[in-house]
C-alpha cells in the first residue's frame, strides 16, 4: 500500500486542525475558538480508498505560525524537523505540505513567502497552497499575491466545514476531497514544477556566480596591464644599456620578467611561485614568448618589446587559470603551481 504524509502548516487559526478532522471524518483535532489551538505536532493516520486503490493516509497538523514571534521560528523548525524526517526517496511514498492560509487574512506576511520558497526548494517537497474558510466566492487580492509570488505552486480553495452566516444561510463544506485526490494524482507534477523552480535558482545562482568572477577578472586584467607597462617602459630596462638586446643583457632581461611574473601572480591573488628555473625554461624555450621565440635569435628586439610581449603572454596564462579556478583554489599553492605549468606547456605545444 502506498503511503501519503501529508503535513499540515499555516498561521494560527487558518483552519488547520479544522481540515484535519474533515479529512479523518471525525473530530480527532481539537479546534481552538480564538486563541491558539494546536500547540505541538499531532499525528493522524487512516486508510484512503480513492480511484481502486488504497492508501495509508498519515497527516501531521502542526502548531500555527503565528506572526514574527519566537514561537514561530521554533515552530519552523520543528515543521522542518519533521520534513526532513518525513521525506523518503522510497517510490512508494508521496509526502507533501498543505500551506493553509484563510481568504478573509489581510495579508500574505513576507516570512510566509519566504517559508514557502525556502522549504519547497530545499528539500524538494510539493506545496499546496489551500486557500480556507471560503465561504465567499470572492477571489481576495490575497489570493492574487499568491498565485503571482508562487506560480510554480498549486492553489486550491476549500470549506472544511459548513459556515452558518448569521442570518441562517448555510454555505456547504466544500474542496476537501478533491484537495485530496489532487494531491495524490497530481503528485508527480507538482513534484517536477519544484524540481523545475530549484534548478531555475541553481542556474540563475551559477550565472550570477560567473559575472562577479568575470568581473573580477577583468579588473585583475586592467591592473596586470598597468604594471606590465610599467615594467616594459623605459623605467623598466634602464641600464640595459640601450634599447636593442645585446647578448649580455639577456639575463637581465629574464630577470625583470620573472619579477614581473611574480607581480602579475600577486595581482591575479594567486599562491604559484613557480620555480625560477621554470620560467627562465619557459622563457627560452618560447613557451610564453612563442611569437618571437628566444632572444638571441631576434637581434634587434627591445628589451621593452620582449618584457611587454612575455607579460602580455603570461597574463593570458594566468587569466585562463583563474578561469578554472575556484576562490578556495587559488590559496593551494602546489594546485596553482600545477595549472600554471600546464597551460604554458599546453601553450607551447600550440
Ligand atoms: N465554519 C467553518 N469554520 C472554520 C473553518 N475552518 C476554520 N474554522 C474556524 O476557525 C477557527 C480556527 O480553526 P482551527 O482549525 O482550530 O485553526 P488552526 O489552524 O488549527 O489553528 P491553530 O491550531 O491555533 O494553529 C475555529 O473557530 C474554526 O471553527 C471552516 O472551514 N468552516
Ligand atoms: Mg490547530
């Protein structure tokens, strides 16, 4: 037999224990006339016959929410505490939350909403939101705000119990039964909506993730140029003794790009300190500098032209490292290291 937990939430006075004992078929629940009435979860159970099949029926009617209180917040937490032990990935269990909230209520409080979204998403649970004590056919503005805020959410409207007006008119109970059946028939579709809203909030999430690192990046470029110009300007190669490469300036030159290199990783935030020998390797052998190769071979390149084009290349290796990076990973210093030299090599094979 398939099992339903069905969990009852909503504020003080909805008309929770009220539809409990609609759907029980008797007075199990203790209605409150005014002041509050539940006070901790309660558990209902009953076998369901609906369309050939049976049902094990079990309801949890919970202590109302009552307005920014720290009652509320403990009985948030005992509603999730019973969601969390409630939700099963068995497929033969279905477990949902009815929210209620009166028609006549003036407002849907922000923490409501809140609640709601929190809840359904994280732990992946179908919501009804079941609109009580409709005695009016009236559709309220309240009604409205929530079908616009949780659009991903089914709305239902119900009477648990009949409603005598004053004047003797009597309006039937109604909605309980196909709150009912809908729940269980519609199940698996509710279920997909949340699924569907959750990885809507995931991906919108990534994406907001990927601008600010981009960003980022792109004031990691701006100030990495700065100080790539700063090293290639003349301030840069002062005594090298003129502007074209004599051989005997080459291991100066190597210098100030592996100080520059040093720079640019401090810039970019990130912990590689890649041996010396690495890079003055890397610079000969044209892994960063693969335009224009070594420099003995071109005689008659700048110094400045040399340190602003390997800058320029190391730069780009480091932003692709960023890239693939996470903000925790930049710290791992062995990690960095490693990324770093595979893409000069992976640059070099280019
Ligand atoms: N006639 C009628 N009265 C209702 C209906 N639903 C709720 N009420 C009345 O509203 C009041 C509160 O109902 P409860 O069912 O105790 O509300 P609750 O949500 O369980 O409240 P707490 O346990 O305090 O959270 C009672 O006086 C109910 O008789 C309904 O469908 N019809
Ligand atoms: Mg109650």
């Amino acid at each position: 037999m398939e099992t339903v937990k069905i969990i009852i939430m909503g504020e003080t006075g909805a008309g929770k224990s009220t539809l409990v004992n609609a759907v029980m078929g008797e007075d199990v629940a203790y209605v409150s006339n005014g002041l509050r009435g539940t006070r901790k979860n309660d558990y209902y159970s009953r076998v369901l016959a609906m369309n050939n099949k049976f049902y094990s029926l079990e309801l949890t009617d919970t202590a109302g929410l009552e307005i920014s209180q720290e009652f509320t917040r403990s009985t948030l937490n005992s509603i999730k505490q019973e969601i969390i032990s409630q939700s099963s990935s068995s497929e033969r269990e279905k477990v949902i939350v009815w929210f209620c909230k009166n028609l006549h209520s003036h407002r849907f409080q922000d923490f409501e909403l809140e609640t709601v979204k929190d809840i359904a998403v994280r732990y992946e649970i179908p919501f009804v939101m079941v609109m009580t004590q409709c005695w009016s056919n009236k559709i309220s503005e309240l009604e409205e705000y929530i079908r616009r805020n949780l659009p991903e959410l089914s709305l239902m409207r119900i009477l648990a119990q009949d409603y005598e007006f004053a004047g003797g008119v009597t309006i039937s109970a109604f909605g309980v039964q196909e709150l009912l059946k809908s729940s269980i028939k519609n199940y698996d579709s509710f279920k997909v909506n949340i699924l569907e809203s959750k990885l809507d909030i995931l991906s919108s999430d990534i994406e907001r993730r990927r601008m600010i690192s981009e960003y980022k990046i792109s004031r990691i470029e701006k100030e990495a140029k700065k100080c790539i110009d700063t090293y290639s300007g003349t301030g840069g190669v002062v005594g090298l003794g003129g502007a074209f490469l004599p051989m005997l300036a080459i291991p100066a030159v190597h210098g100030i790009c592996i100080k520059l290199f040093y720079e640019l990783d401090s810039i970019a935030g990130i912990e590689s300190h890649l041996p010396k020998d690495d890079l003055i390797t890397f610079l000969l052998t044209g892994a960063i500098f693969s335009g224009l190769m070594l420099i003995p071979v071109v005689g008659g390149l700048s110094a400045a032209g040399f340190i602003g084009a390997s800058g320029e290349k190391y730069l780009e290796v480091l932003v692709s490292v960023l890239r693939q990076s996470t903000e925790d990973e930049l710290s791992d210093k062995e990690l960095m290291k490693q990324r770093i030299s595979q893409e000069l090599k992976r640059r070099k094979g280019k």
